[in-house]
C-alpha cells in the first residue's frame, strides 16, 4: 500500500486495501476488515476513468458487494443493505440482469435473516421476476423455494397464532423460529 502511494498508483491501493480487507475478514478482524473496505471504496470511487483503466482496476460494484457480504457476515446489517442497494442500481443501469437478480436476492436473505419475512418474499421475488425475464438461471428455483418455504412458515404460524386467540393466547407471545439462509 505504501509503495503505492509513492508511486502514485490509486488504482493498485484500492485494490489492496480491497484484499487487505478481505483478509482481515477472514481472520476474524471485524473491525479492520469493515475500515480497509470502506477505504478502498474511496479510493475506488475517487479514479478517474484513465486510472481504472491503465492500472485494470475491478468495477465498484465488486469492492461493493465485498463490503455488503463483509458487513452481513459481522451482522451490520444496515450497511450490508447500503451496498447491495446501491449494487443493485449499477448493475440495472449496465443492463447486467443476472448479478442485478443475485443482488436483489441478497437483499431478500438480508431482509429474512432480520426477520422481515414479507420484505424477503419482495426483493427474493424480484430476483426471481429479473432472471425469469432475461434469462432463467438455476438460482430462480433456489428462490421459488425459498419464498415458498417462508410463505409455508408464515401460514403455519398464522394458523397457529388464531388457534392461540381463539383459545384466549396472547398472540404475540408466539415465537416463531428462524428462517434458512441461502
């Protein structure tokens, strides 16, 4: 990183603190993984197209979707969402359906993995909708089944919490259990 700051190569710096995130994150350094990612981010967004260019440097949207996983994995959720939702706009505007539908699908495990169960159902149905109208892949079975199994839950859970009105139960003593992930 130093040696690229010498030389003044910002393109090769994003992408190492890019890595240097990545490893930190896989040794379990929360914290430097999230601050190396972020920077490199910056950095990334701060080139101009001939630096990207001459120094090949990956697309933002790649740094984007590190930090979104990263941060999912350390259970920031929020700023997990921030980077998907601004992946799934450059991916929409490049008119590349099939990582826009991966990401949406991110956003819809996001969403479950916080209990938003009807959110999930929208954005793991928007992924569906994307794939299905340029081009099926083996994912939109993935998420039909998915959005299957969390409507199957929540009908049983409602089923369950009218039994427990009807009884006199206090509905929103009713835990429900978690929902599976990818």
């Amino acid at each position: 990183i130093d040696r690229c700051r010498r030389y003044g190569f910002r393109g090769h710096e994003a992408l190492a603190l890019r890595d240097l995130g990545m490893a930190h994150s896989e040794l379990g350094r929360e914290d430097e993984a999230l601050e190396s990612l972020r920077a490199a981010i910056q950095l990334r967004r701060s080139l101009s197209d001939t630096e990207i260019l001459e120094q090949s440097v990956i697309s933002l949207a790649t740094f984007l979707n590190e930090l979104g996983v990263t941060a999912r994995k350390y259970g920031r959720l929020d700023e997990s969402m921030q980077a998907f939702l601004e992946n799934v706009e450059i991916h929409h505007q490049k008119g590349d359906w099939h990582l826009e539908a991966l990401t949406l699908s991110e956003i819809g495990y996001i969403y479950q993995s916080s209990g938003e169960r009807d959110r999930a159902i929208e954005f793991l149905g928007k992924a569906v909708q994307t794939e299905e109208v340029h081009g099926p892949t083996t994912y939109s079975k993935r998420w039909k089944m998915q959005v299957a199994r969390m409507g199957d839950r929540a009908s049983q859970h409602s089923d369950v919490d009218k039994e427990r009105i009807d009884e006199g139960g206090d509905s929103e003593s009713f835990d429900s259990d978690g929902l599976d992930s990818h």
